[in-house]
C-alpha cells in the first residue's frame, strides 16, 4: 500500500477473503498472512476479457505529435496533478456527517485517512492511522494501538482520545452519515488508558466492529475526527472549513468560478517515511459537459487523469498518440436500481412491482452495449470477485430466475395495477407513474441504463420519468426517499451483512427525513431483521452462519428492494505528459481510483517526467 523502501522488509500480501478470516479469529492481531490468489489479483484488476475496452494483444504505433495546451491552474504544471472530474456544487464545506455537507471526489479523499487501508488491486491489509487491532476471545472487546507519530495537519496529536470522541458523537446521532446503527448497536463505551490505546467496550459480541474504520471501498464507513476542532461544534451545522485531516495534502484553495480544489502537499506530514507523495500540487476540477472539449484537454496534456471517456479514448489512441495509459478495474459496485419501498409512495412498495421491473431489464444489451466497456449482467448485489464466490447460492438464483421477459411483467402487472378502460394501468384509484433519479448527467451510463429500463416500462403499460439531478439534488432526494427508482450503484467491502446491516427496518426512516446513508429504499421485513441481527454477532465464514446467509438472500430474492443490473468495468485514463509510473494492467499496484483515497499511495509512486509547461 505505501511505497515500499528497498530496506524495509518484504510486504506480505494476502487474500481479502484471507484477511477476513484472519482477521476474525480471536488472537485478531494484524501481521503475517498467505500469499495472494492469481484469480484474485486478475479479478480486482478487471484485466481482459469484457472488462477492458483494448483490442487483446494489438497496440497501435505511437506516431501522434502531442500539442500541449496552458493549464488553466494558479499554480506550477509542472509540480502539479491534474484531475479531471464531476459537476461540483459545493465549495466551502468539507463536513462529510450531512447531506450536501462535502463535495465527493474534489479531492478530500487526499487529505482523510483511516486506520487501514484494504487493497482491492493488491490483497494487500495495511495498517495507517492504526498498527494493530485485537479482539478478546469473547468478540466483546477490541483494542486499537495507534501510531504515536500521528498528528492532525494542524499539528495537534492524533489518537486514541480522537477515536473516542468520534466514535462516542456518532453512536447516539443516527441522523449523522455513520451515525447511530452499529455503533449505538455493539458500543457500551471506550476506555482511554493511554494517547494510543483505545479499548472497546460491547454491549454484545461483535466480530466485525473494524470494518468500520477500513478503507476498502473508497473510504472507511467511519473516519475519525479531531477532538480540538468538533467538541465545541454542532455536526449538523459546521462546515470543516478549511478541513483538519491527517493526510499528506492540505487544502489550498477552492475556486468557485472554476469548479476547482487546489490541494497542496503538507510538508509536515506525519507519515512521509512511508508515503512521500511527489505533486506538491493536485487540482481537482470539473471537466467540460460537451466531450469532444473535454477530450481534447486530456489530449494537450492540461489534464493528466480523467477528463476523457472510453470512447475518445478509443479514438485517441487509434490515431498513435503516445501518451495514453488506459488502466482497467474491476470495479466493487454492481450498477443497480434502488427500489422505493415505502407504502406511502405507492405501486412502487409492492413485490409484485419489483419483480415486473425485474423483468424488464435487459441486462445483456445494457452490459453489451450501454456500459463503456462490455460487462457482464449481475445477479448478486456484489462484485463477480473470486472471494465473493462463498456468498452466491446457485439454488436460489435459479429458483428466483432473473430474465428479461416482458410477458412475465405484463402478467404481474396485471395482478396489482390492471388497466382500466382507457388502457390506464391503476394502482388502489390512481394511475401509476413512476418517478427515476440518477446523479449521473444525460450523456453518462447509469442515465442510459435507467433510459433502457423506462423504454420497456412504458412498452409494459408503466410511464415513468427520468431526471438527472446534480449531485447534491440528487443526494437530497435519494437521502430523503422523494423517488421511486433511483440508477446508481451499491456493494459491500467484505461479507453481505454489510448490505443487510443498512436495511434493517430500524434504519428505515419516514419519506422526507434523512435517511443518513442507511436503508434508502425504507425496507422493512421483520424475519430479515431477526437474520441480519445474527449475522452480525458471528463469523460469517462459519457453518453456524451459513443456513442465515441463504435465508437472507432468499428473502432479498423475494422482495428485491434492489436491482443488480451490470457489473462495472472502470477503464482509467492517465496521461504521461508531466507524470509517469500510473498504475497499469501489467503493474495494478494500487486501486487506480482518483476518488478513492488509495490515491494518495498512487501519487507516492509516480514521478516527474520533466516535461515544462508553455508560458
């Protein structure tokens, strides 16, 4: 994970489902491991096959002269990464616990840090803000070490006072992002016996606690915040302006008029002998809405990450130009369709109306020909990795058949919402209409797949809208469960109770309050709730566990309170203009995610190319 040092011990590399069971045994002490699986490695890296959009084993010659283009940045290109990314909306605020409170990937991932680090491109578990974690043999108490090097960037120490602190303000604010659920759950209190000893107190046992503080996908669930600044503060109001993190870059302005964060390297990093990061700059800036524009900035060089899609991708280097690297990944999170399941919101809540939905989603055209590089359609509300193998259950899946049957929805359909003499279909008096959300814009794919699906409602007798809202519309809506299908994307890190966690009917909230990242469809099955609330005291690799992960799914089977549709392949696209040493296909040593903070340990392995900027 950080950049190892020719005289530093050779890093142990494990399987991710190796690390789970490791880390679940009762001497959990982070440290040796096994060696990690080839099937693995190549499926996190999304590495051929569907996955990747580049002709196997062809490479057009590299004969394109590059016309560099004048960065429209405040400081030196050549020092400097520049990303190109969403619409942003929110400038000075970075309080990531409310809704609208942060912008997501402008580059705030650079400067949070959580207590480990998960690599999907590696295997690889890497202890950070922690060294190590213990459970007793009761799974009723957990001991975190923290590193005493650890400061805040403001240069105050961060530790186990800090951990507390959070962990204590979260538990009773379920209206907080990370609030509440399995905190106010398991956590009776926390002892401080030293600045880096914390020591866990359950209420019950609780084997999965850590997950809590791992960055896997993108960030950890939780991070922790500095005392010094909340504890005098209300969390529902303070902007975190400019924000106090622990990571190697600091926030050096945010530009409205230009969309744009400019993030400067701290030089008084904590942990520098681990990771040295070599941009002393990186901007993160909305790229242009028309793509011919925003391809040809990646083709000047004013961007060297983002800023193109597949397909001009495709066509650059077509026409040889040298400086493109398309790395692929084998993205965690399954495109889905959230369903709404509140009663209040109509047909929508109705079983019968998710299964029709079901059936008409045609998940091989939209996995052949809408996604940007060919994916295969999902079943399973996870990734197709290897290691998530254990958890699919075939004799389900083929009793609760997924297929693209637009009969089979018209029978369902007119059971619960028949069509009266005009050819209406009606639900209890009203005629039905079904309202879709995105946060992705009209030319992106989880718009198109949500345009694939409202084609074949309406061929079925459903009309339905379709919106694409900005980011932060779209997560007010969403939060606040004002839609009835939402197209985005879902997953877990490591075993299915993270997902069955969150949809617990306790977590459910009334249409119009926030919902705090938690069961945003307001699913509520009491048989589901007695499963998932056993889960999460066992092992989930364990025979004990086993008959409640088939009922669960099976019951998930039956309601579908979400959608899987396609698995997602995510091509990456750098250019070596300024920087080289990008992570490839022949060398995925990290997640190559720009909105994930494992991008920092990215920006610890590349280097300068020497390149100057024009004048």
């Amino acid at each position: 994970m950080s950049p190892d040092h020719n005289d530093e011990p050779r890093p142990q590399y494990e399987d991710v489902a190796a690390v789970i069971r490791y880390q679940l045994t009762r001497r959990s002490m982070i440290g040796g491991g096994a060696a990690a699986l080839t099937a693995f490695l190549a499926a996190c890296s999304g590495g051929g096959g569907s996955y990747s959009d580049k002709p196997a084993g062809t490479k057009p010659a590299a004969t394109k002269t590059i016309q560099i283009g004048k960065a429209n940045i405040p400081v030196p290109r050549e020092q400097t990464v520049i990303v190109g990314q969403v619409e942003y909306t929110v400038f000075d605020s970075f309080n990531g616990m409310i809704p609208n409170g942060s912008p997501s990937g402008a580059g705030v991932e650079l400067a949070t840090e959580p207590l480990f680090f998960l690599s999907f491109a590696t295997g690889k578990l890497t202890p950070w803000l922690a060294t190590e974690y213990k459970y007793n043999d009761d799974h009723t108490e957990l001991t975190l070490k923290f590193d005493p090097k650890a400061h805040w960037n403001d240069g105050e120490p961060l530790g186990a006072k800090d951990f507390k602190f959070t962990v204590m303000m979260l538990k009773d604010r379920p209206d907080l992002f990370g609030g509440g659920g399995e905190l106010k759950e398991f956590v009776k209190d926390i002892e401080v016996p030293d600045p880096q000893t914390a020591v866990v107190k359950f209420l019950k046992p609780t084997p999965r606690f850590h997950y809590n503080f791992i960055a896997a996908i993108s960030g950890a669930p939780n991070n922790i915040m500095p005392e010094h600044i909340w504890k005098s503060q209300d969390p529902t109001k303070y902007k975190d302006n400019p924000p106090v993190r622990s990571g190697p870059y600091k926030l050096k302005q945010a530009i409205r008029n230009q969309k744009m964060f400019v993030w400067e390297k701290d030089p008084n990093y904590w942990n520098k002998d681990k990771l040295d990061v070599k941009p002393q700059y990186v901007v993160f800036q909305s790229t242009s809405k028309q793509l011919d524009q925003a391809s040809l900035a990646f083709e000047r060089a004013e961007f060297d990450v983002g800023s193109i899609d597949a397909q001009h991708a495709s066509q650059l280097r077509n026409t040889g130009y040298p400086n493109l690297i398309t790395t692929q990944f084998h993205d965690p999170n399954p495109r889905v369709m959230w369903l709404n399941c509140d009663p209040s919101r109509g047909v929508i809540a109705e079983p019968k109306m998710h299964w029709a939905i079901n059936y008409c989603l045609n998940r091989e055209t939209i996995g052949k020909s809408v996604w940007q590089v060919q994916v295969p359609p999902a079943i399973y509300p996870w990734a197709d990795y290897p290691t998530n193998d254990k958890w699919k259950n075939d004799e389900l899946a083929n009793k609760y058949k997924f297929e693209y049957n637009l009969d089979k929805a018209t029978q369902l359909l007119d059971e619960i919402a028949p069509k009266n003499a005009a050819g209406t279909r009606m639900y209890k008096g009203k005629e039905i209409n079904l309202e879709i959300i995105t946060p992705a814009l009209v030319d992106k794919d989880e718009y198109a797949i949500a345009n694939v699906l409202k084609t074949d409602l309406a061929k079925v007798g459903v009309p339905a809208t379709l919106r694409s809202l900005s980011g932060s519309v779209h997560d007010d809506k969403f939060q606040r469960g004002e839609y009835d299908i939402d197209s985005s994307w879902a997953g877990f890190a490591i075993d299915p109770e993270q997902l069955y966690t969150d949809w617990e009917s306790s977590k459910a909230q009334p249409i119009g309050k926030n919902a705090a990242n938690k069961n945003r469809m307001r699913f509520r099955d009491p048989r589901f709730d007695e499963i998932s609330l056993k889960l999460a005291s066992i092992d989930p690799n364990s025979e004990e566990a086993k008959p409640l992960l088939a009922q669960a799914l099976e019951i998930y089977f039956q309601k579908l309170p979400l959608l899987p549709v396609i698995q997602t392949g995510y091509p990456q696209f750098f250019n070596t203009t300024f920087w080289k040493d990008w992570p490839t296909d022949d060398n995925l040593y990290e997640v190559p995610l720009n909105w994930w903070p494992h991008f920092a340990l990215v920006l610890g392995k590349i280097s300068a190319t020497g390149q100057k900027a024009p004048s």
